[in-house]
C-alpha cells in the first residue's frame, strides 16, 4: 500500500527507527523527521534505555548522539554492529571532530553527522538508509574487520 500526505499507515505498522539523543528537543525533531519519510522512531534518552528498546524490537536504522549521560554512543554502535549487524547505524555529535568521526566509522557507523551550532543536525544519506529493505545491508563482520575492510564498505546508496 502507497501511503500518500494525507493517507497514513497505523503507527505499528511503519519501518521503525531507534533515535538516541539526550536532548529531548532533538529527540522531537528527530521522531517529526522521521514521521515525515513515513517511519516511527522510538526514542531513548540513554545507553541503558536504547539497549532496552533494541532488546524488544528490531530496527531498520538508529540514529544515536555521540555523547549521553551513561556512555557513549559508541557504545550502541558496536552492540548493533554485533548483535544486530542488519541495522545501519548514523553517529550524531554536536563535538565533532575527524577523531570521533574515524573511532565512529571503525565502530561500525556508515555516516557521521555534525549537528550545527543550534543543535540541529546536517541530515544527509540518512534517509537513503531506510529506502532498502534491511535484508538488503551487508554490515562489515569480524571477518572483514580482521581482512582490513573498510567501515560502511558494504553500504551502497544511491
């Protein structure tokens, strides 16, 4: 079923995002962003509470801030990357830099996104991500970590 403007899919029924952010107001634009593509998001505010939520359901993206009250989002990106390999993962920082841009891209992340000087974020292949069915991400495995592969090498998007 095509969903048009005015037409809409039940909430339970749409391609669910997981965003992780302790800022509820980007939180909120987040999950409006989201809805707008025709997605749900559920949203934490924590690593505990974004562990939780990827416990009880599956995910067609995250997108996860680089800094929360209980950790890092790093954190998250390497328990996708190893629990939940089919999931792209987008790193969100407002305290960017090339270092935590690599460690994020190591960790497993296929984008980096800067927040700008209000907090909003730059939104590039992000919502490419959720136009493939999740079947069809190849994630870097261990194997490909150890041969030396690239991070986001098996991502495409067009």
């Amino acid at each position: 079923m095509s969903v048009g403007r005015t037409e809409r899919r039940p909430r339970g029924e749409l391609a669910r995002v997981l965003v992780v952010d302790d800022e509820e107001d980007i939180r909120e634009l987040l999950d409006l962003t989201v809805a707008r593509m025709g997605l749900s998001a559920d949203c934490a505010g924590s690593v505990n509470e974004a562990k939780r939520l990827l416990e009880q359901q599956r995910y067609k993206l995250c997108i996860t801030d680089m800094r929360l009250p209980d950790g890092d989002g790093l954190e998250i990106v390497r328990l996708i990357s190893e629990r939940y390999g089919e999931t792209p993962v987008a790193v969100l920082t407002a305290h960017g830099s090339a270092q935590n841009a690599v460690a994020a891209l190591k960790a497993g992340a296929f984008d980096y996104v800067a927040k700008d000087g209000r907090g909003v974020p730059h939104w590039r292949p992000c919502g490419r991500a959720t136009d493939r069915p999740v079947s069809s991400y190849r994630t870097r495995t261990p194997d490909d970590r150890a041969a030396g592969a690239q991070p986001g090498a098996g991502i495409h998007f067009r």
